[in-house]
C-alpha cells in the first residue's frame, strides 16, 4: 500500500521538488509559461483582442503577425481565407481562463486557441513574462 501510494504521489512530490528546486536557485522550471495561438480573420479583431487580453491582463506580450494564407476544413468543404494570427506569451496556469474569455468576445464561431508549453529560453524573458502576468 505505501509502494502504491508513493507512485501515486510521484507527479505531485516531483513538482513541489522542481519547484523549490526553482525557488532556490532561481532556475525556469519548463513548461510555467507557454505561447498561445489565437487566429483572428482581420488585423482590427486582432488588435481588438490582444488589446483586450493585456487589459485583462492575461499576458506580458501579444505578437501580432501579418496576414497569412490559411486552408482548413469547415462544415465538411476546403475553405481558403487570410488570417491575422496572435502569439499570446502567459503563465500555463492561465491558459484556461485566456481561452475562455478569448472565446466570449471572439467573432468567429470556434477560433482557434491552442497553446504549447515552453521549455526553455532567456531565463531573464521568461521571468519577466511571469512578473507581468499575476498569479491565480
């Protein structure tokens, strides 16, 4: 029973250990912050939204790259359109809540919001993207 219970407690024990680990030598833990996507149909909506989000404070930095071809399957037909897409940089604990106030002011019916954690990069960079996104 304690063999099953440590295994269980394995994920939470390594975490609390990378985090104090993080804490006392001040080392990026991979996958606190992430990059998130968010498709927008026209360079207005999309300065629309990225202003929202820094407003709400859901991010430290919103890219805002120029309209790009895009090919996709929608209600079963190959559509072509052009697209504005934002690169959302946050903390990953606030991915949900990014997606879900992404989607109660996005126009389109289901936007695209994904997100990839990110492993490493310029320790300084990211913490500063965790300075300027408060915590939960």
């Amino acid at each position: 029973q304690v063999l099953t219970l440590l295994v269980l407690m394995y994920p939470l024990l390594r975490g609390l250990a990378v985090q104090l680990h993080s804490a006392v030598t001040g080392s990026y833990v991979p996958g606190t912050n992430s990059i998130a996507f968010v498709n927008c149909l026209n360079e207005q909506i999309a300065k629309d939204i990225a202003r929202a989000i820094m407003d709400k404070k859901l991010a430290a930095y919103v890219n805002i790259l120029p309209k790009s071809s895009a090919l996709y399957f929608w209600k079963g037909e190959l559509e072509e359109s052009t697209e504005i897409l934002l690169l959302v940089k946050t903390r990953t604990s606030k991915i949900g809540e990014l997606s879900n106030y992404v989607r109660s002011i996005h126009p389109f019916e289901i936007p695209e919001i994904i997100s990839l954690p990110i492993d490493q990069g310029n320790p300084l960079y990211l913490k500063w993207i965790e300075e300027n996104v408060p915590r939960d």
